[in-house]
C-alpha cells in the first residue's frame, strides 16, 4: 500500500497531463482518482510491482479515451447491478 502511494506520487505528473488532455477533448467526468482506479484495475492489475516507472508512465500517456470510458460504463453497470437497481437486463428479458 505503501509502495503504491509513492508510486502515485511520483505518477502524479503523467496523471495530471492525461487528466488534462482528456479534459481539452471533451471528457468532463475524468478525474484523476478515476483514471488511478482504472489503471490499477485493468492496466496493471497484478503487475504494478514488477513495472519500471518508465512503463507505468507508458501506461499513462498512451491510454485512449475509450478505454477509460468503456472502463467506466462497466462500472457503473456493475454498481447499478450490484445495488439491485438492473433497469438494461430488465428490458433484455422483456425483449426475450
């Protein structure tokens, strides 16, 4: 845990330069605790210890918009489903 808020400490430039650019393109629900989520999730999931920081930086400037989106799309599918509240696969089954 410790080693990973270095990390993001140390990150923090890339993160703010991403955060920045996804902004200009017109992605007003970008944060910077949301693409940290995203790259720990999916991006690095069990390889953020063996990375070298110029991978992690890597990692950081070539992530594509859509990735982050479609990221959180399933996550909020995944909250709303995990809340009980599955409007999508109501009308699924309605349709089937």
């Amino acid at each position: 845990m410790e080693r990973e808020r270095q990390l993001r400490k140390q990150l923090m430039p890339a993160l703010e330069c991403k955060y920045d650019e996804f902004r200009l393109l017109g992605y007003t629900q970008v944060t910077i605790d949301g693409l940290w989520e995203y790259l720990c999730a999916r991006k690095w999931k069990n390889a953020l210890a063996e990375k070298k920081l110029y991978e992690l930086v890597s990692d950081i400037l070539s992530l594509s918009p859509g990735e982050y989106m479609a990221f959180l799309t399933r996550r909020s599918y995944e909250r709303q489903r995990a809340a009980g509240d599955d409007d999508l696969e109501r009308v699924l089954n309605e349709l089937l």
